[in-house]
C-alpha cells in the first residue's frame, strides 16, 4: 500500500521550517510505514495462495522487495489512494470526459480509491484518518468570526446612542463650567456611564446572538448522507464524508461532495444553485457521470463515488468565503425603530420647549418679563440657558427609549434559544415573532400527526382477505411474484450483521414496514431475486404519481420476456389492473362485480385508519421494454399499514382551535384513511359534515377560484393532494387573509414551504431542500413542538408589550413631573444624575426581566395576534395612563407640600421624590407581567431571574441613596422615610387591580 500525502501547497496551514526533530520523526513514520506495508504485503500474499489453494515450499528465509511508492508497477499489488487531488477534482468540476477516459473510468478510479463497488470502504478509524489526510476533510473555510469589540463599534454607530453622546459632551462641558472639574462631572459622567452600559449590554446580547446563529447555522449545516460503507448502509454527517465513499443519492437529498455515478435509474439533480439554469440535469453513466456538490435530487434514485471534498470541490470554491450575516431586521424591530424616533422627538420637543420657557417667558421678583428682545445681555441669556440645559438634557436622555431595542433583542435571542431546547431551530429570525400571529396551519399526517412507525397489519389477495398463516395460505406463484415485487421494486436495503439474527432495514418508513413484514412474517429471502432478476428499468416514487415500478428481466430466460412490477396507493394502482390473482395462484379477469368487491376491501382497510398498498404485476415483450407498462396489469394484493396517532397530539389540535387557530390536514392518503386519522386526531368530529370538511385534490383543483375562496374556510381534511395543491391551498387562505403556516418534509412541499407566512420543515423526514425552503426546523417531527413554536411566538410579541408599558410609563411620568415643575416653581424634583440613574437601571435590567418573561397557558386561550394591530393596545394605554397619573399626583405632591406635610428639609424631600419614583417603577415592574389580568403575581415564583432582578435593583437603589449621597445628591433616609417611599409606591398594585376593572 503507497500513501500520496498532502503538497505544501496544498496545506490549509502553513509549513513549519524544518528542524532535526521533525526530521528524526519523518523518519520514524517512515519506519513505520514501511513496516504496516510489509505486513499487508504478506497477509495478501497468503490470501493469494489460499485462494489458489497452492502450497508453497517452506523456505528458511522471506525475501520482501520494498518499491518507492510512485514506482509500484506490479500487476499483483494492491489498489493504493495514488491518485492526483486536483486531477479528480477537475474531472468533476470541469466535467471532463477526457481525463475521466485518462483515469481508466469510474471503475477503475474506484479501484486506485480502493473502493467495492458494492461494499464501499472499510470505515475503519485508520483507514477514514488516511482519506481525510491524503484528500482533506468535507468542510467549508469560513470567514473569522467577528470580534466582540465589532459589535461595540456597531451599537455606538446607533443614532439614539450619538444623541445621548452629544447630550453628555453637553452636560459635562456645562457641569464643569459651573461647578468646576471636581463636582461638574457627574451629570455628563453618568450620561457617559448610561451609554456605556446600554452599549456594553447591547454588545453582549448581539455578540451571543450571533454565536448562537453560527451554532445554529452549523447544525443546519450538517446533513445527514447515507453511505455504504463496509457493506452495510448507515447515516453519517456530511462533514464525516471521505473521497472513497459511496452515497446513496434519493429524491430532495442535497448531494454532499463532488463525485462519479455508479448506478442508478432516472436521477435528475437541480444544478441551479451552480449555474443558475433551471432545466434538471440527467445523470447517468454513459453521457454526464459528474455530481456536483451543493445540486439537490429532484428524481430517481442512484450512488456516487465521492472524488472531491470539502474545499476541493466546485461548490466549495464558490460558496466557501461567504458566511451568513445576522443583519435581518424583523418587521418587529422596524415598528419599534419608528416608535423610538417618535417618543425621542416628543422629548427633545419637550425640552426644547422648556428651554424657551425659561429664556423668554419667566418673571422676577416684581413680576416683570427677565428677558427683553434688545435689551437683556447676552451673558444673562447664556446664563439662563446654562442652567436649565441640565434639565433639558436629562428630558430627553429619559424621553429617548434605547432600552426597547435591546428588549426585542433580548426577548429574539431568548425564544430562539428556548425554541432550541423545545426541538424547534429558527431559520429566519422574523419568524419568531410572524408565527405568532398564525391563523391557520396547514399540517401533514404522516411524521407530524402520526408517529411514522408503521407495520403491516393486514393482507388481501384480490377480494379476500388473507387470515393468519398466510405463507401456507397462498400458491407458490404468488408467492414468488410478491417476492419479486418487495424485493426489487424498493429503495430499502436489507442488512444482515453476523453478531444478530435480527436484519437491520434501512430506508422510508413504509418501505422498511414491508420488508419486515416480508422477511420476518413471510419468511421470504429477499437476496435470491438480486441474484436471479437484472434491472433493467425503473421508475422512482414521487408524490405525483403515489406508485413505483420496476422493469426486470430473469438472469436465466432470453431476451424476448421481461416483467413490470408496480407498487403503490391502491387506488391507482387496481385501476391499471383488468386481472388479478386468488389464493390458489390462478389468474381471473376482473368484472365489475369483483372491482366492487375490491374497492370495498380497500375501503375497510382505510376506514381502520390504515395506509392502502397495492402490488401488480405483468409481462412484457421485448420490443416494449422502452416503457413500464402501466395497463392490463394482474393484481397480487393489497396490504394495510398501520400508522398510530402520536399520543399528545389530540391535546395539541385541541390547544390551536381554543387559541383560535385553524388546523388543516393535507395528505396523500385516500379519503376514507385521512377522515379517519383526523377524527382519530381531533381536526374532525364524527357528527361534522364531511361533504364540506373533507374533500380530495383533484376537487379542489376543479374548483372556480371564487369557489375555493368561498369553501376555503371550510375545509379541514384534504385527501390525495398533489404537489400544487397544497401550495393552491396556501395561496387560497392568504387571499382570505389568514397568516399560514405550512408543516412539510418532501422536495415538492417546498414552493408552499416558501409561499407560507411561516414554513416549518420536519428536521427527521425533511429532505434537505424542504429545511431551506423553510423558516423553522422541527427537529422531533412532532406537530406538537409546532405548537410549542406558535407559544413562543405569541409570547414574543407580549413580551415586548409589557416593555413598551412599562418603559412608557416611566418616560411619561419623568417628563410631565420635571416640565410641569419647572414650569411653575422654575426648577426641577429630579435631577439629571437621578433620571438618568432611574433610566439606567429600568431600561437594561427591566427589559432583561420582562423580555425573557416564559410562555403561559393564557397565550393559547387567546385569538391570534393580528399583524397589523399596534405595538400599544387599549389595554395597556389604559395600564400606563393610569399609572403615569399616579405617579406624577404623588410626586408633584411631595415638590409642593412635601415640606409640610411630612416635615422636611429641602435635601431630603427632593430625596424623597427620586426615592418614590425609583419604588414607583419597581412595583409598577410587577404590574406589566400581566397586561390585562388582575393577579400580577401568577407564575411569579418560576420567574427565578424576575426576582433576582428585582433583588439587585433594589439593593443597588440602597446603595445610591445611602452611600453616594455626593454623586447623586440624596440625603440619608431613615426607616420611616423609606416606608413612606415604600408604602406609596405600592399602592400603585392597588390601583393597577382597580384600572383593570374597567372594560376596554
């Protein structure tokens, strides 16, 4: 065995210089490597002589003649990994014939590779650990990913950040004018301190939002592929795939690397993504050979041997620099922007009004106007200005709501991650909140409402059905026919391990339910028809046609006989038949009586809720051996295939309809199997109308568009739908105004997939390109993780809600108390330190609080969220109004007769204003967790992070009041004072039960 290692140039990683200990090791490897050749040079010779069966002399000495690696010519040695990189690469790439042809074909480079042809590689540890060093690994080079200090940079690019920005440079220019280095700072360093933190939480939140979409996006990326490797067929990642390997290729699989075909029937592949064409491309193996990697399987089925990988390959090259950026706004994020740039215009309106109260309206002592057009000086209107900017200042830092933006960012990132942990993987970030406003779903049976375990429960031959012992039951003929007909007619591959008498079966769920039943309960060997049959012709299952035929010819028999073998939904399959066969093998025609009887037999079969499959057969002359013959066809039986209901799934559909979402099942199956799932499942009652409830395909395709507009709302079970009438069905509902998702997990779901509002792809059955297709991944199948999804995404939505009331609240208050009190006294009860703390602490640790708020059960007893509906309710306009009134009564109640009331000074009664206020927010954080319920505290105790929050908060508070009196300038409060700050901010739970009294 020889060895190609990899050329410097071709080393991802740049060579190290040389130095005597390398060079000790290469020649340790090299020892090594000569001793491993040696070995397996002498265990082929001996299989060699055993298989002659010739005896050799026993000599006293072994003579082993060791060859350079590039200089082995011997015709007995053997196939070594000697072939050139970037010649396989080009034979693909370029699709080149001609050095295809200079290789000896796709044989004999599966031979160099070391590769059975039917076997595949060994898929040792060492013998994948000597592919991936001589050819490299199935991965991509991306790009680095970006620095936390990047995002710092972006979020300090944010127009409300500049402003606040421009705002400090103001007030510390100002502050130290006026009081000088040493106690002029404060005002201007807590705006740069606010900034700082609301850019460094801002910073953290995107940087782990951006990593989880890089987690994400490389668990997206990792296909499942199913390769034959030491003989046996078995799933592995895409990045696990080596040049060597065989790849079995079927319809909606995404081709993982560059290769040659080995066999196959009818596969096309979709190579739009590489060259922009939107013919499919046929491959076959005497005109196109050449599979690319990145082209997507739209028909047939097939293997390839893998010659390129990772960067080595045409989509590599192309596709490798780009990486996904997180740059998506949600349409969410785009009304909240709007709402921002509103709310911080009023605010800067707001102090742009008071500045010009106090430079042109106020009076002095005698009650004269202070300033003159004319004749007031310059230096008195600077002055003025000066002292008032402050004010003005901390108006418009309180006004500005940058919190709202990291709320959404932070509710975003948080439902993503918990959809994550409920077997749900978001694709495309505006469907976390879109979902929530689903108005209908559109769902799948098998897989999504059934647990896709099927297995054969009944059989019928022709009109009879067939009782237990059935082997003994039924003549030879048939017997071997249906041999025929499981055996060959099938993309499942049956693998028998020595360790195990139990078979392991490999491929779709209703294929792997009949070969079971074949072997184990027929007792059939399924390896004597590969053996005596060749396969000349076949056509692969799709959704369109719901049946598979196959084209085969005996080994033993001339060339002027062939048979046609069909399988697939009963229906169809009975309807190309005019004979069929009765438990004693005989061959009768088919008359109306007994085609009754047997729609009859498929009718009680669906009515059990079990999928209907019928086998056929024929034989044919040469001369039509071109075509698969679809009539005159002799009918072998029929088999019913259980499929149970998941057992959640009925509370599931039960929980969409109480929340107003209508559930909507399409499926292949005929009309009797689908009505019975959906009562089974709960989408139908067994008293409903099935005339309007239930309807087939091809009726609603026939339908006028004013018809399917006006039955749209109606329908609830569609039966033997074809590819476009799922996605007629979304374009319907979309028409009537509903918000659609659509569940699916074929290659032809995916024009409905993208057509949806929100598309959720089924992360186990999904072929590759139905997960692109869509916005969230269900990665359990299970219809009931899609309801999870539709929680969160309602649960999205309220979240920010409750920011947006509590936030509003607290800018409405703010702004009214400083405006209203230094309109009338000329001066203001909060100071710019202390809004600017109180913003501080609300807008980053509520929105942390409120924004990661977890789903309730509340959320699904109410209709959906209409898109259109704004961000702020009449319920919460009425919460926060309320509120806001409360707590400027009270505030501005302290500023004028606190003194009076309570006895203060002037120190300390401003002290208990920013107090109360700072409480006010506090309690009124508990009163948006519910924004129309009365009891604020349900759920409260499974909120662990609510209450931590609200424990640092108010300990933080403790500290700026008690400690850093200078800083904030408070005064000392004693125990009755902070009860009284305590006591009157908690009435506002009390008023909050009052306010929801009164109907909106």
């Amino acid at each position: 065995m020889s060895l190609r290692y990899r050329n410097p140039s071709e080393s991802v990683m740049p060579d190290a210089e040389d130095t005597p200990v390398q060079k000790t090791q290469q020649r340790q490897w090299r020892l090594v490597f000569t001793a491993i050749y040696s070995a397996r040079t002498l265990i082929y010779l001996y299989k060699k002589v055993i298989t002659k069966k010739s005896i050799l002399r026993t000599l006293s000495y072994v003579a082993l003649n060791i060859h350079d690696n590039d200089n082995i010519s011997t015709d007995d040695q053997q196939p070594s990994l000697c072939v050139d990189q970037r010649t396989l690469a080009e034979v693909v790439t370029k699709k080149s014939r001609e050095t295809l042809g200079k290789l000896g074909g796709v044989r004999q480079i599966a031979a160099r590779l070391e590769t059975d042809e039917k076997d595949g590689i060994s898929g040792n540890d060492a013998d994948l650990a000597r592919r991936t060093d001589a050819f490299g690994a199935n991965r991509y080079m991306k790009p680095p990913n970006k620095s936390f200090l990047s995002f710092i940079f972006e979020a300090f690019k944010d127009t409300t950040i500049i402003i606040l920005l421009v705002c400090a440079i103001l007030s510390l220019g100002l502050g130290i004018k006026q009081h000088g280095i040493k106690g002029g700072w404060y005002e201007g360093g807590s705006i740069i301190f606010a900034v700082f933190l609301v850019v460094a939480v801002s910073a953290v939140c995107n940087f782990g939002q951006n990593r989880q979409f890089e987690k994400f996006s490389n668990e997206s990326s990792d296909i499942r592929v199913e390769v034959v490797r030491d003989g046996r067929r078995q799933f592995i990642s895409t990045f696990d795939v080596v040049v060597g390997d065989i790849v079995c290729l079927k319809i909606g699989d995404q081709i993982p690397a560059d290769g040659l075909f080995l066999d196959g029937h009818s596969l096309k592949v979709d190579e739009s993504s590489m060259t922009g064409g939107s013919d499919h491309v046929e491959i076959n193996g005497s005109i196109n050979p050449f599979v690319r990697s990145g082209a997507k399987v739209m028909d047939g089925f097939g293997s390839m041997l893998v010659t390129s990988v990772g960067m080595n390959t045409a989509w590599g090259k192309m596709m490798g620099p780009i990486s996904r950026e997180l740059d998506e706004e949600t349409p969410l994020q785009a009304r909240l922007n709007k709402l921002n740039s509103l709310i911080g215009k009023i605010g800067l309106a707001v102090a742009m009004l008071l500045i010009h109260y106090f430079t042109g309206n106020t009076k002095d002592n005698k009650g004269n106007r202070e300033y003159i057009g004319g004749r007031t000086k310059v230096d008195g209107i600077m002055n003025s200005v000066m002292d008032i900017m402050p004010a003005a200042v901390a108006i418009v830092v309180i006004a500005i709501p940058e919190g709202l933006t990291l709320a959404v960012n932070l509710t975003l990132a948080y439902s993503m991650k918990q959809m994550m942990a409920d077997h749900a993987m978001v694709r495309k970030l505006s469907a976390c909140e879109t979902v929530g406003s689903t108005t209908t779903i559109c769902t799948d049976k098998t897989g999504s409402l059934t647990l896709n375990e099927m297995k054969v429960t009944e059989f019928w031959l022709g009109e009879e059905f067939m009782m237990d012992s059935i082997t003994s039951e039924i003549a030879p003929n048939v017997h071997e026919l249906l041999q025929q007909a499981i055996a060959l007619n099938t993309t499942a591959t049956i693998y028998k391990p020595k360790s195990s008498s139990l078979p392991e079966i490999s491929g779709s769920p209703t294929e792997k339910a009949i070969l079971s039943w074949a072997v184990l309960d027929l007792g059939m060997n399924l390896d004597d028809p590969k053996k005596n049959y060749k396969l000349i012709q076949a056509a692969a299952f799709n959704s369109e046609k719901k049946m598979s035929g196959v084209l085969i010819r005996r080994n033993s028999e001339s060339a002027s006989a062939a048979y046609v073998h069909w399988k697939g939904a009963a229906e169809m399959i009975v309807s190309m038949c005019s004979r069929h066969y009765d438990r004693s093998g005989t061959v009768k025609e088919i008359d109306d009586e007994v085609r009754k009887e047997i729609g009859n037999a498929i009718q009680s079969i669906s009515a059990k809720s079990l999928r209907c499959i019928a086998f056929a057969h024929t034989k044919i002359s040469e001369e039509n051996e071109q075509v698969l013959e679809e009539s005159r066809l002799a009918l072998l039986g029929l088999v019913g295939l259980k499929d149970p209901c998941r057992p959640d799934v009925r509370t599931a559909i039960e929980s969409c309809i109480d929340a107003g979402v209508n559930i909507k099942m399409i499926t292949g199956d005929n009309v009797f199997t689908a009505k019975a799932t959906a009562i089974e499942c709960g989408i139908l009652k067994p008293h409903d109308d099935m005339n309007e409830s239930v309807i087939e395909g091809v009726q609603f395709r026939n339908y006028s568009p004013e018809e399917r507009i006006a039955k749209i709302n109606r329908i609830r079970v569609m039966a033997r739908s074809s590819l476009s009438d799922k996605l007629l069905m979304v374009q319907c509902l979309k028409q009537n105004g509903h918000v659609v998702a659509v569940t699916g997990d074929g290659t032809n779901d995916a024009p409905a997939l993208r057509k949806a509002d929100i598309g959720l792809s089924m992360g186990i059955q999904a072929t590759q390109v139905a997960k692109e297709s869509s916005d969230i991944v269900i990665l359990d199948d299970n219809f009931t993780s899609a309801v999870t999804v539709l929680r969160w995404g309602r649960c999205v939505f309220n979240n920010i809600q409750k920011f947006i009331q509590f936030k509003l609240t607290v800018s409405i208050a703010a702004l009214a108390i400083n405006f209203i009190a230094a309109s009338s006294s000329g001066e203001v009860p909060l100071t710019a330190v202390q809004l600017l703390w109180v913003n501080v602490i609300m807008d980053t640790f509520g929105a942390l609080a409120l924004a990661t708020e977890e789903p309730t059960n509340d959320l699904m007893t109410k209709p959906p969220v209409v898109r259109s509906e704004p961000l702020i309710s009449n319920p919460m306009w009425r919460n926060l109004i309320a509120q806001a009134l409360y707590q400027v009564a009270i505030l501005l109640a302290l500023q004028f007769r606190g003194e009076s009331i309570f006895g203060l000074d002037e120190k300390v009664k401003k002290t208990l204003i920013f107090n109360t206020f700072f409480f006010c927010q506090v309690f009124n954080e508990f009163n948006a967790r519910k924004l129309e319920k009365k009891n604020i505290f349900q759920g409260l105790h499974k909120n662990k992070l609510f209450l931590g929050i609200i424990g640092i908060t108010v300990t933080v508070q403790v500290v700026m009041v008690e400690f850093l009196k200078r800083f904030a300038n408070t005064q000392r409060l004693n125990w009755e004072q902070w009860g009284t700050c305590i006591g009157l901010a908690a009435l506002s739970w009390l008023l909050d039960w009052l306010v929801k009294w009164i109907p909106i």
